[in-house]
C-alpha cells in the first residue's frame, strides 16, 4: 500500500496544516460560504420590496449591510491565508433564494408573505450558521487564529439577526397573519349563511 507521503507545513501566522486535507476542505467551504453571501446580497433587496411590514423591511435592509460587511470580512480571511478571493456556486443558497423568489410570486395576503418571507430568511440564516460553525471549528484545528477572529464575528452577527427575525415573528407578524386568516374565515361563514338564506 503506497503511504500518504503529504506533509503538514506551516502557513501565514503560524498555522498548521495548510497543505492538509483538511485545510483543503476548509478551503472548499470557505470558497462556499463567499457565494452564497455574495448571492443573498443580491437577493436581500428583493425580499425587502416584497415585505410589507415596515419593521420587516427595516430588518431585511440592516441584514443586506451586514452581509456586504460579511463578504468584506471573508475577503480578509483569504487575504490572511494568502489566496484570492473566489467563490464556488453554492447550490444550498441557490435553493434557498429559489425558495424565497417563490414566496414573493405566490399569491398570498401581505401579512401571511411576510411571515413566509421571515421562514425563509430564517432558513437562510440557520445555513449559514452551520456553516460559519463548521469553518470556525475547522480553523481552529488548522491553527487559522486571524480566521477564527473574523468568521467569530460574522457567526454572532447571523446568530442575532435570527434572534430578531423570531421576536418579531412573534410579536407581530405572525400575530397578524393568523388574525387576518380569521378574518376570511368569519368573512366566508358570513358568506355561506347569505346563501342558505337566499335559496331559502
């Protein structure tokens, strides 16, 4: 059986591993998470002319500037492991926005789109904490301590925007999506009765 004759060595600020299989698939990731950020930035502005909520779109216009800060900050990160910035088609995020897109073209009531828009958006969000999650871990085995800094720092932002987007689910969307749901329902029982009554 032919040994593994690939050696660890030793990259920009001390780290181990680079040329790792390991380091390889952080690599991979990384390339990963810089599209599917750079794809949300150009899906952000859409959700927010979609929602009606104005607190909605307050949350989705403040997150389309944190995402922008977080491509800046994994450019950093590249530029901390030596290699250019470049991204690999991230077909999660593409599937993601699918989705989104596809709330926006429903026919749906104002309020009920946004309370699927903020699902939507929170599947998003739960993507890319698994991912910053899974590339923290992953530097930080590799010794990557400048990395580990900057992807912390996005982690803790996506974390709390997916805090935000839960407490005003609660505290209003979905509050008014079920009350404009009962709404119709009484709308179409009155509707019904006007019926019997007239065939009587």
């Amino acid at each position: 059986m032919k040994a593994n004759t690939k050696t660890k060595t030793s990259g920009k600020n001390g780290s181990k591993g680079s040329g790792s299989a390991l380091n390889e698939l952080f690599v991979e990731e990384l390339k990963d998470i810089f599209d599917a950020e750079k794809q949300l930035v150009k899906a952000l502005p859409k959700m927010a002319k979609a929602a009606t909520s104005d607190k909605l779109q307050g949350a989705f216009t403040e997150h389309l500037e944190q995402t922008k800060g977080h491509v800046q900050r994994l450019e950093k990160v590249f530029q901390s492991l030596d290699m250019p910035a470049r991204g690999k088609h991230c077909m999660a995020m593409e599937g993601l926005v699918s989705e989104g897109k596809e709330i926006m073209e429903d026919d749906l009531d104002d309020t009920v789109r946004d309370a699927a828009l903020i699902g939507a958006a929170q599947k998003v969000e739960h993507y890319e904490i698994a991912s910053y999650g899974t590339l923290i871990a992953h530097a930080r085995h590799l010794g990557h301590d400048e990395a580990i800094e900057l992807l912390q720092e996005t982690l803790d932002e996506e974390k709390q925007t997916d805090e935000n987007l839960t407490e005003l689910a609660e505290s209003e969307v979905n509050v008014e999506a079920e009350a404009e749901g009962e709404d119709e329902a009484e709308e179409d029982e009155e509707g019904e009765e006007d019926e019997d009554a007239g065939e009587e």
